[in-house]
C-alpha cells in the first residue's frame, strides 16, 4: 500500500485511510478506523458520468478538500466540491454540486457504504477471526445503522445519516437524484457516527490554540528563510493532530496511518523533543505510560516487573489474546526513556509535584532497569527477541527494530541476547536521571549509588564498545559478547545521551561526516561500505530523519553547534522538497544532488517524531536554546575517567 498516493486523516484515535480518490474501496487496507476497530469497510461515490480529482489539499489533519470535475466534451460540466472533516467519533462529509453548463442537468449520484468492524491486524493481513457474531444492518427512512458484538462483549456500531434523505437498499447503497438548472448548485451531507464502548469522544483544543504557542519561533523562522517558516507550520499542525487525548493528558501517537496508538520509545522521544514548547505531552506521555506499567512476568508480551510498553493496542485480536499488544512491552529502551523524560520534566519546571505523584512508577523502573534489564550480568542492557515470522512479538527490540538491521561486518547476523549501543547511552542518562528523581525526594544514598553505577557503565562501555581502527563505537554486542563492528547511526544517540567521553568526540564527529555515513540530507542508518549496505533498506543504509536530529542534539552538547545547524538546515530542506511539507518517515541513502531526495516507497508521512525533531531543530538558535533538551539528563556524573 502506497501512502504517498492515499488521503490520510486523523482526530483523536479515530483515522480514516482513502485512496487517492477519496474512496474506501472492500478490497486492502482503507477504512474508517478508531482504536484499531475498522468501522467503514467501504466508502465510495459514484456519479452519472465519470469524474476525475483535480485537486485534495489536507491543510490539517482532521479535513481535506477535494475537488472533481465532470468533463462533457472539450468543456466542464459539472463541478463538484467536497469536504471531509473529523471528529473523535465522527466523520462529516460534504458534496457541493454545481452545474456549469448552460443546460438543464439530472445527476445521479450513488454512495455505497460497508462496515466488517475487522481488527487493523486483520485488515492488514493477519488471517483469523476473533469475532463470532457478524455485523447486523438496519436500514431506515433517514439512516443506515450497522451492529457488531465482538468476541468479548463489546458492541460497537456505525450509523450513516443524510440530508437530504437518499434512497436506500439493503446493500448498502444510497442513491440520490438531484436536478440542476444552469448556474445553479446543491448539497449532500452525510454524517458516519462511530459507537464503541471504548471511546469516550475527547476532544482535543483547537488548531489555532495549538500553533498560537509556537508563534514567535515561527517568526523567527520566517526571517531567516520563508521555506523553513512553512515547514515549521506543517510540523507544528502534525503535532496536533497526533495528540491522542486522554483522561490524564495528551499524548503522541506514533505516526498515521497504522501507528495511532501510544508507543513508549516514539511517545517518548516525541515528548522529549517538544519540552521546550510543550510540557503537556510529556506529562501526560509519563501518566499514561505510568498507568501501564507491567507488574507482572509475561514471557508471550515481553512483561517484567516496571517494565514501559512498547506499545498499546485496543482491536479485538489484542484484547482477546490473539496477538499480544494489548499491551505489549517488547523494546528495551522505553523504560530508561521513560526515566529520562521525567527527569527532564522535572529539570525544566522545577516541579516536584510530578516526581511525588510519579514515584512508584519510576522506581519500579529504576528497578527493572538494574534488577531486569542485565539478565547475564555484565553490566549492559539487552534483550531476547521473539522468533522472527511468529507475528507474536518483536525479534529486534531497539529502534531499528527490522529483522536484518543487527549486522557484523561480514554481512552475518547477530544471535543471541543483544546489547544495542544506543541502548547503553540511554542507561546511563536514565541511572543519572534516577539520580536526580532519588535526590529530588530526599533519597541521597540511593542517588549517590546511581551516580557510581552510572559511571561503571559508561567506563565498562567504552571499553566493550569502542572501535579504535573505526572511530566509532559498535552497532551492538551479540549474545557472545562479540562487537557488531559496522559504521552505524546509532553512534549519534550517544552523543546524545552524554556517555562519550569528551576525548573521543571529535573522532566520532568526523566518523559521522565522513562519506560513509553523511549524505547531506541525513545520517545513513549502515556505513555504504558496509556488506549489509542498502540505500533503499529499511534500516541498512536509508537516511531516518529523527535519527539524525538525535545527533544534532548530541553534537550541540558537545560544543558543535555549527554541525548541529548543518543537520538542522539539511532536514528542514529535504522537508522543503516534499510537496506537503512533511518529514518522511525515511528517504533512500543516496547522496544529496540537485532535486528531492530519493523516497523509501512506503514510508510513513507524518511521523511523531520526524515532526518533533523539526520544532526541537528550529529553536537551535533560539535565545533559550540552552533550556531546551538537548541531553537527556541534566544531572551529571563526573568526568568519565581515561585509561
């Protein structure tokens, strides 16, 4: 499925997904979702004559305009405008027909409609069914209404009303006859209600409201480059319309279509890169995240005891068990960013509030990142995948979480427990962090314990992990302890998490920027000399954009803030290059020329935190850049030590 040809839109947790003529056709993907429930299987008009789209504009991602035109011969002939709008639990859809011609005109216009209520899993793929009662429709004179009981319970429904009243027939179609004189136009409004027991219709504030806080910031902007100003406001409106909005907060959903759910490391690092602007996803990303830390040992979901999940799913397949995402805690990273993010929350506002109120959960944390996260005890954080193909879990659980990123450099997979490198940089931030939470509440000794083991680990690191002959520091360990010895990305991340000893950050920065890994647009996930190397991989070798704005912030704790804004500018430009403005989720690793880079076919557009990096990227000059987060952590330990 090509997203860069659908219409994507998204208010709350409801998404709808259409083709690029504005349909939702039986057949794939398309569909009128909410919390992983497809509640529109089928949304398609259809009019007397054929029609062509000349134009649909989304300037927000709640509506879009379309506009279609009806050719008679070498001259229009009828014209119509459409608007589709979002709310938390409905979908507003507005035909105006217009008659150009200079003739009296009947058109008939056909609205089919279908609702399965399928699991997202299963519309995407996955085969099966939970449910054991198929949907039951009921037709009357002003509405279409279809039912559904799920396998659990739940009834969930989809009501279609209009105005005016069509005529309708039990498959679903609704036909309506309009007579038009020259000039003149007409008006269809239809008005699909979602009925879910899960959903309670949230709604978050107002566009306006929500870019009206980043006002000066896009002034400032504007002076220094119109084209950036326009990115900024694309990223900007992207962030609202990613918020999910819940009882405790707002908080990042991880990228639309498929991803309209709370993700512990893209929920995270989105709220980290927004600190600066908004404090309220970071509050309610660590609320709700709190609320759903694991308690218990669950081998199937990747659960241990203070555990972050990775992500929370609410279809059927995951609340029956089918598949384990309801919720899953496969990433091994969430719970150190989770502390992180606190930690700064608190450095920020110089509130304790939060810290008191947050206190079990992230000490539950602390404890699972000491007691759980070093299974072996050699002191790093790993993880155990689940085998590759069973669709029940993750076999790769850091951020380049495809089943060939980990790599040595003849081409070989890693086996085994894994230690990935970044993940180590974010436990050092995240023991530092616990240092400052322990000292916040009174608890010196235990912060002063952390402090201690913060530093053992980034001694023990550098020793394990650093690549002399390379100037880079190691993609991972395997499960034998052997170094995945390939230039790699996740070096950035280090930097940004402080664990590089200052001694070792000029080379690494060159490393960076050499031809292997620098391609003007980004950072390339795989050196191009590596056996692994792909330009248009997943993440052997394309170019991530948050990945890279990570180590621009690296770069700008270690004193490089002119590289920090080479990276700034480099993004907002392969941003300027696409036609919405948007940061796609990846771009292909060729080296920059003239003209747009070239696109992964399927990537993602809008991401969370691709839209994040380009707000935290702007303010890289701003007067009150050095209050932004740049280091995760703002409690320090001493000076790594030299051998």
């Amino acid at each position: 499925m090509d997203l860069s040809k659908n219409i994507v839109l998204k208010e709350n947790y409801t998404f709808l997904v259409m083709d690029a003529r504005g349909a939702v056709s039986e057949a794939g993907e398309t569909g009128l979702y909410n919390r992983d429930t497809r509640f529109l299987s089928r949304y398609e008009w259809s009019f007397s004559r054929p029609v062509r789209v000349l134009r649909s504009y989304a300037p927000e991602l709640n509506r879009v305009d379309i506009h279609y035109s009806e050719f008679d011969g070498s001259f229009q002939a009828v014209g119509i405008e459409r608007r589709v709008e979002l709310e938390p639990l409905l979908m507003r859809d507005r035909l105006s027909v217009e008659n150009t011609s200079l003739r009296p005109m009947s058109v008939e216009i056909v609205l089919r409609v279908g609702s399965d209520f399928v699991d997202m899993f299963e519309a995407r793929g996955i085969t099966g069914r939970a449910g054991n009662v198929r949907p039951a429709r009921a037709i009357g004179a002003e509405q279409s209404r279809v039912e559904y009981e799920a396998a659990d319970g739940l009834r969930f429904a989809t009501t279609v009303r209009s105005n005016p009243a069509p005529e309708q027939n039990e498959t679903g179609e609704m036909r309506f006859q309009l007579r038009l004189e020259p000039g003149g136009r007409r008006a269809i409004t239809v008005g699909v209600e979602l009925s879910t027991e899960l959903e309670d219709g949230r709604m978050g504030p107002a566009y306006s409201v929500w870019q009206g806080v980043a006002e000066s910031e896009r002034t400032r902007l504007s002076s220094r480059d119109a084209r950036h100003a326009e990115v900024f406001d694309r990223a900007v409106a992207d962030m609202r319309g990613l918020m999910l909005f819940t009882d405790v907060g707002p908080i990042p959903a991880a990228g639309i279509p498929w991803f309209v759910a709370a993700f512990g490391r893209d929920s995270i690092l989105t709220s980290l890169l927004l600190l600066s602007l908004w404090q309220e996803p970071a509050v309610g990303t660590l609320r709700y995240l709190g609320r759903h830390q694991a308690t218990e040992t669950d081998e199937r979901r990747a659960a241990a005891p203070g555990k972050i999940l990775h992500e929370l799913r609410f279809g059927e397949l995951s609340r029956t068990g089918e598949v384990p995402f309801g919720p899953y805690y496969g990433s091994v990273d969430s719970t150190p960013l989770y502390l992180i993010l606190l930690d700064a929350v608190a450095e920020l506002t110089g509130s304790r509030e939060l810290v008191e109120e947050l206190r079990p959960a992230w000490e539950a944390a602390l404890d699972w990142l000491i007691e759980y996260g070093d299974p072996d005890g050699d002191g790093f954080l790993e993880y155990h995948g689940s085998p590759a193909g069973t669709g029940q879990g993750l076999p790769i659980q850091s951020w380049k979480d495809s089943d060939d990123s980990m790599t040595h450099a003849d081409g070989t997979l890693a086996n085994g427990p894994l230690a990935p490198s970044e993940v180590q940089g974010y436990a050092y931030a995240a023991l530092q962090a616990g240092a400052g939470l322990c000292a916040a509440v009174g608890d010196t000794a235990r912060a002063g314990e952390l402090v201690v083991q913060a530093q053992r680990l980034a001694e023990l690191f550098h020793a394990h992990f650093w690549l002399e002959s390379r100037g880079t520091y190691a993609l991972a360990l395997d499960g034998q302890k052997r170094p995945l010895a390939v230039q790699n990305s996740n070096a950035g991340h280090l930097l940004w998490s402080g664990i590089v000893p200052e001694s070792h950050a000029p080379r690494l920065r060159d490393t960076l920027f050499s031809e292997e890994l620098w391609t003007g647009w980004g950072f390339r996930t795989l050196g191009s000399q590596e056996l692994r190397y792909n330009p248009l991989s997943y993440h052997n070798g394309s170019v991530w954009p948050h990945d890279t704005a990570l180590t621009a912030a690296g770069l700008a704790r270690y004193g490089y803030a002119d590289d920090a804004r080479v990276i700034r500018n480099a993004l907002y430009d392969l941003a300027a290059t696409q036609p919405d403005h948007r940061l796609p989720e990846l771009v292909g690793g060729y080296r920059r020329t003239l003209g747009p880079p070239v696109p992964y076919p399927v990537a993602c557009r809008p991401q969370a935190w691709d839209a994040a990096a380009l707000i935290f990227l702007a303010g890289l000059d701003s007067p009150e850049a050095d209050r932004r987060p740049v280091r995760p952590s703002l409690t320090e330990a001493s000076p790594l030590r030299e051998s």
